[in-house]
C-alpha cells in the first residue's frame, strides 16, 4: 500500500474521505491542505508525510493510480500553482 495511504488508513480516514480528499487535490490544491488539516492527523506525523512527498513526489501519483483517480487532473492543478 502507498505510504500516504497507509497513514491516513492507520488514523481511520475512511475510503470515502481519501477519494474526497484527492479529488479536491485535483481541483483546488490549497483546498486540500485545509482538509488534510481536519482529519485529525497529529502534527509530528502530518510532518513526516509531508517530507515524504516532498522527498518522492512520485508518492502522490501512487496513491492516486491506487485510488483508480486520473493523474492528469493533479498535474494541471499542480501547473495552476506556478506563477
């Protein structure tokens, strides 16, 4: 299982929540931090994820290959973030 997806199973976060949270991922990204925000995931371990990702950005695609999600979408809210 994708790293990213373990921790959020590892807190509970139900399938329904992840899908919810990377389709947001795919439509407004910063909408997404405040979400991730919410799901009660201590701050030590938000940490870690986040450097995780920041370390394999491929992490993120994984789990949204895994979730059945489409990558392109993630890319083009991604290109909406560069100035």
């Amino acid at each position: 299982m994708n790293p990213i997806l373990a921790i959020f199973k590892e807190h509970n976060i139900s399938d329904a929540q992840i899908n919810e949270l990377f389709q947001t991922l795919t439509e407004n990204p910063f909408a997404a931090m405040a979400t991730i925000g919410q799901l009660g995931i201590p701050a030590e371990q938000l940490q870690q994820l986040m450097g995780m990702v920041m370390q394999n950005p491929a992490l993120i695609k994984e789990a949204v290959e895994e979730l059945g999600l489409d990558f392109s979408k993630v890319e083009a809210a991604k290109a909406q973030l560069q100035p």
